[in-house]
C-alpha cells in the first residue's frame, strides 16, 4: 500500500507504474492522504488505512505486507516528525497473517520532481523546489503538478534515473536535508518485479 502527500501527482505516477507493469490491484493500492499534506498526517494516514481499513475504499484491515508513505521535505515543519514516526512502526505492526509489516518512509528532498529530473539530470547538490521544477520544465514542457502521464513520459530513463537515484541514497539520506535525496528510485525498483 502506497499513502502519498499529493492527490495527484504521486497517485497518478504509481498507478500509471502499475498499468504499465500489469500490476494487480491486491498487490499495489494508491491513495492520497485524507488527513492532510504534511508528512505526519501522511505517516498517520498510511498507519490508520493500514490498521482499520477502509469499506469505502474497499481496503481491507491488516492486508497489506508493505506499507509505503511518500512525502516531500518542501518546507514541511512535520518532516522529520514523520520519519521517526514511519522507523518506529516498521516491522511493529502486524497484518492479517501475524506477519511484521514494512513501513517505510519514502521521502524526497525537496520534492517528487527531483525524481523526475534524475531522469534527465545528474544532481549532486541542493536545490529548491522552485529550480527543481524550473529545469523539470526545460526537459517536460508544460510539466505541471499533478498533471499526469508523468511516467510515461520519463520511463524511457528510468534505468539511469534509477542509477542517479541510487548514487544519491549512497551520498545522503532523508535527514541530510538541504542534500538531495529521493527514495523513489527504491520504490519504482519493488514494484517493477511485482511484475507478474
């Protein structure tokens, strides 16, 4: 299960990862946040979709193994917050099976598009959200939040974004803000062998 800041962008892009990939849907679920955009109301929402289900959304309690929060640094007061919260859950809760469940943090500093710019770019070095999307915007014309076929778009990369992901999560972490880091390179990793 994937709970994400955005009700757009982040949903949008794993769901499109999901088609792509013929993913089921028991084995990849999506949902934004309903308790807000700060990371501690993502964490909090992945933690209680997770425990109590949700009949409206057709998620059933305790079903998942993995369960995933992705957030943005931005300037969030809660961010920190939230990462501690998401380690301390990991491997505590347990799913219908009495399994241990994974429950990971899957932030990016500063935001999901430095995701999409590894795709074209090898950053190395701090920057805003603001020039993150300025220079996203040089190779995605029109790119706008939540505007959707982002993976389309940028699969054709994927394998040295991934690469570029990975060298950045060997340099720094999701506390070594204002350093760049995402842990969507992880992410997208897992779901392409979900591949049936």
């Amino acid at each position: 299960m994937i709970v994400s800041e955005g009700s757009k962008t982040e949903p949008n892009y794993f769901r499109e990862i999901r088609a792509a990939y013929r993913l089921h849907i028991a084995n990849v679920e999506v949902w934004p946040s309903e308790l807000g955009t700060a990371p501690i109301q993502v964490v909090q929402y992945a933690q209680q979709l997770f425990e109590s289900g949700d009949r409206h959304k057709n998620v059933q309690r305790r079903a998942f193994e993995k369960v995933y929060a992705a957030f943005d640094r931005d300037d969030h007061d809660s961010y920190f917050d939230a990462l501690r919260l998401a380690e301390s859950l990991d491997g505590k809760l347990r799913n219908d099976a009495k399994q241990p469940v994974v429950f990971q943090a899957v932030a990016s500093v500063p935001s999901f598009e430095l995701w999409l710019l590894l795709h074209y770019e090898d950053i190395q070095a701090p920057l805003y959200r603001d020039e993150v999307m300025r220079r996203l915007k040089q190779h995605i014309p029109g790119y706008e939040k939540g505007s959707g076929k982002a993976f389309a778009t940028t699969s054709e990369h994927l394998a040295v974004a991934s690469q570029r992901g990975e060298r950045l999560a060997a340099r720094f972490t999701a506390y070594t803000d204002p350093e760049p880091f995402t842990a969507i390179a992880g992410l997208v990793a897992l779901l392409t062998t979900l591949r049936s």
